[in-house]
C-alpha cells in the first residue's frame, strides 16, 4: 500500500500537508516543554553553587541543554520564592530530584531534536510534491523546481528527462512495484498456510526450490543436479522479502515515542539498541519458517529423508517445547 500511495501524487501532498501541520504543533509542544525544564535546571543552578559536592551533577545537566534554551531561559525566571508544590527548589536540589532533573532534559531534548528534523523533513517533501503538482499540467514538458538547489541530476541531461521521470515514469513505476508486492504476498501467505502439504507440494518456495534442487529428495541419485546459484538468489530474495515484511510494522510501532526508528539519524540510543535486539532475536525464527516453506526441514515436514541444512545442523529445530511443537510453533508465523 506505500508503494502504492508513493505512485499517488494528489495523495502524498496532502499527506506531507498533514504531518507539516501536526509536526508544527508537536515541535512548539516540545520545545515549549524543553523551555519550562530549563527554568528548573537555572534554578536548581543558581540554588547549587560551586562549593556545594553536588555542583558537577548540576554542570553535567546543564552541558545536555542547548545554548539557544539557555540563553532563553537566562531571561525573565522567577526567584526560588514563587515555585511552590512538586518542582519546589527544595525538592530539585537532592540527588534525587537531579536524577529525575537530568533524564528529563534528555529525554524533552531528544524529542524536541527528533521533531524538529521531522517536521524539516516533511517541509522539504510537502514542496517537492508541490513542484510536481504544478508541473503536472505542463505545457512545454520541462520540471521547473521552486528550489533550483533540490535538482536532480537528471536535469543537468534534460529538463524533459527529469519531468518524464518525475511526472509520467516514477508515479507508474511505484504502482508497478506494488502490485509485484502484492502478488508476492499472496504467494507466501498461501505457501504459509499450504506448506504442511507433502503431496500434492502446495507451497510455491518449495516447488521453486525443487525446480533448482534434483538431489534435495534423491541425495543417491546419479544424475542429482542442484543450482545452488539459483537456490541462493532466490532464498535471499524471499528471506528478504519476509523480513521487510516482518520488520516494517514493528519498526513502526511507538510506545509512548519510544523504541521506534526515526529517519535522519534522530533515533536514540536506547531505541537503536531495543531495535537491534529485536532483529537479532527474529532472523533465526525467519529462516526457520523459510525451511518450512521451502520443505528443508524434516521436523515440520515429516520427511526422514531430507538433507539437513547447516543451519537446523547448528540452531536446531522448533520443536524445544513438544506438547506445543506441532501446531503453535509451524501455524503462529501467518
């Protein structure tokens, strides 16, 4: 459906017009929130001075706040005697209230970092799709860009090239591409119900397999022939697609702005680390289903003359827990 929307002019302009405007509100919400924080750290600042043990708590808080909130929280903030209730001075200057302190500034920081790259980003989109609107209707067949700095290479060949590529190819190419995507989904979504089907082989990746693989089910045969070339090409591609698959919904998910992926290096540590985790975790559990697909892996397929693969010979197969090993383990991957 993305690929499809890509093709969608009309569709991605008032898409890039929404999240402008609601990157816009989140962006003066977050720096608005970065701003109030920072009245605390200047007060908790002017609280601690030098002498005090827990000054280089405080100095390490305020080496997290940008200089532009600095300077805009030097101006203007209320003496110690006005604060009153749970952001007290009193209760900021423990270790404590610090601690808490110092992860919000980090965490209010990353957000108002991470918002305001996106909505620059959408911006930049929001006038690309603007250009290719108005370009649509063109008369004389040349792109003409709003920000001559944005050009593609194409236009330095032909302004003609760039408006064919941009107005009549990609738009058509992307739906192209989506349609190829949806045909793939089917098939593997058909082979992930079908292949338990030994015979008559139901699962398409298995006959495909076969096709390149003659010795797979005769390993004494004579004339067994397999094209690992093409088993290899084509095992990658389908992995491939099933873990694009598999990773891009989750990817998506966010938990209360945390652990998702953002784009332009805006992701956080915490999320990077929580993502490469989840990935590591899922590649075996992928490859095994792929086994299954493919009918390689003699415990979902019952086959006791199959050739092991090297990677069952060394991660084993699904089947740790018994009671659960012939039906959970084979159908929860659809």
């Amino acid at each position: 459906r993305s690929f499809w929307n890509k093709g969608r002019l009309n569709y991605q302009l008032q898409k890039a017009y929404y999240q402008v405007a609601k990157l816009r509100s989140d962006m003066e919400e977050a720096k608005e929130k970065l701003e109030d924080v920072f009245k605390d750290v200047k007060l908790v600042s002017e609280r601690i001075r030098y002498n005090n043990p827990n000054r280089h708590c405080v100095d390490t808080i305020l080496g997290k706040c940008p200089d532009d909130l600095a300077r805009l929280g030097s101006r203007g903030v209320d003496d110690f005697e006005d604060y009153t209730g749970e952001g007290h001075p009193s209760d900021l200057t423990s270790m404590s209230g610090l601690v808490s302190l110092h992860g919000r500034v980090i965490k209010l920081s990353r957000n108002a970092k991470r918002t305001e790259g996106q909505y620059k980003e959408y911006l930049s989109m929001a006038i690309e799709y603007e250009d290719l609107e108005e370009n649509k209707h063109s008369r004389t067949g040349v792109f003409i860009s709003s920000v001559p700095s944005r050009r593609s290479s194409l236009h330095s060949i032909s302004p003609r090239l760039e408006w064919w590529w941009r107005i009549r190819i990609r738009p058509v190419l992307w739906i192209v591409i989506s349609v190829l995507f949806t045909l793939t989904s089917v098939s593997i979504l058909w082979s992930e119900v079908t292949f338990f089907s030994q015979s008559p082989v139901l699962s398409l990746p298995a006959l495909i397999v076969r096709g390149f693989s003659h010795g797979a089910r005769d390993p004494d045969a004579s004339d067994a022939k397999d094209d690992y070339a093409a088993i290899e090409l084509f095992s990658i591609a389908c992995i491939g697609y099933i873990a694009s698959c598999a990773y891009y919904p989750i990817y998506k998910i966010r938990l209360f702005n945390f652990y998702y992926l953002a784009a332009n290096h805006q992701t956080d540590q915490g999320s990077l680390l929580f993502n490469a985790m989840f990935l590591s975790r899922v590649v075996a559990p992928l490859c095994l289903n792929f086994l299954g697909l493919i009918h390689m892996d003699s415990h979902v397929s019952g086959s006791n003359g199959l050739r092991q693969t090297a990677f069952t010979d060394t991660m084993g197969h699904l089947d740790v827990i018994p009671f659960i090993s012939k039906g959970f383990y084979i159908y929860f991957p659809i």
